[in-house]
C-alpha cells in the first residue's frame, strides 16, 4: 500500500490566544499595571521593560533545557492608554516541549467599558505543532493573569 502523503509539504498551522476581560478599573490603571516595570514584574516576570518604541527589553524566568529562561523582546508600538505591542521571543530549538523556540507578538488593547475598561490580549505566532505546549500552558496562563493585572491595577 502506498502513502497518499508520501513527499507532500506539511503545512504549519500559526495560532493566536485571545484573552479578554472587563476590569474594574479606569484604562489609566490598567495601562500602568501594564508599562511600569516594578508593577510587571509582580503580574507577569521581572523585566527592564520600558514603554518606548524600539525598546528592547527581556523578561526572566526559570531556565528550562537548553533554554536560558530569558524572553527577548522589542516595543514595536505605543499609544497611550490605549495600545501597547511587543515582540516576544526565547526558547531553543532544543527543547521539544516547555522553553521550545517561540517568536510571538502580544499586542494589548485597552477601552473604556463602563467605570472600567475592556482588556484584551492577543498573543500570536504560536507555530504548531511545534509550539502546541507552549501555546496550551500560556492561554490557561494569560487567562488567569488577567486577574492578576486587576489586583495589581487596584
């Protein structure tokens, strides 16, 4: 029997988590949760991060493998209070689950919903099935760390 399959190119499957929330809080808040360092690192890692476009920064986290446990990023845009976006990328190709090679985009979006504002995070460019465990843990991880955001915004 022969393989229909046989020599054809697999297709690799880009997929994005999308977390949304209304937090309690007015978007000035929130969006300070987001951008001061001191206040990051209490929701998310420690970071040298700084709001400013072209800005690299890194955030740091147990090593893992051949991974170093450092996310390599760059601010790539900045609106105030209203959109922040950032690359994110770390891993190796050595490591076939958690800590595998990721280059990934979060864009966050805030609004005013009510006396709060509308909190979305889109982080995209999770490649499967390479980073199907990495993308599996950050969308539970995203998820509860929308709460953590609204703690830390109070």
């Amino acid at each position: 029997m022969t393989n229909p399959n046989r020599g054809a190119a697999v297709t690799e499957v880009v997929r994005d988590i999308v977390v949304e929330e209304v937090l309690p809080h007015s978007p000035e808040k929130i969006w300070r949760a987001l951008t001061a360092a001191e206040l990051l690192a209490r929701w998310l890692m420690p970071s040298d991060f700084e709001p400013i476009v072209g800005k690299r920064f890194h955030f740091r986290t147990q090593p893992m493998g051949d991974w170093d446990g450092v996310v390599h990023c760059e601010v790539l845009e900045v609106v105030p209070l209203k959109r922040l976006v950032y690359s994110w990328k770390g891993g190796s190709k050595n490591n076939a689950k958690y800590g595998s090679e990721l280059d990934s985009v979060a864009t966050w979006t805030l609004e005013p919903a009510g006396s709060g504002t509308r909190l979305k995070l889109v982080h995209s460019g999770f490649r499967s099935p390479e980073n199907d465990f990495a993308y599996d843990t950050m969308k539970s991880g995203w998820g509860r760390i929308m709460a953590r955001i609204a703690e830390i915004a109070a």
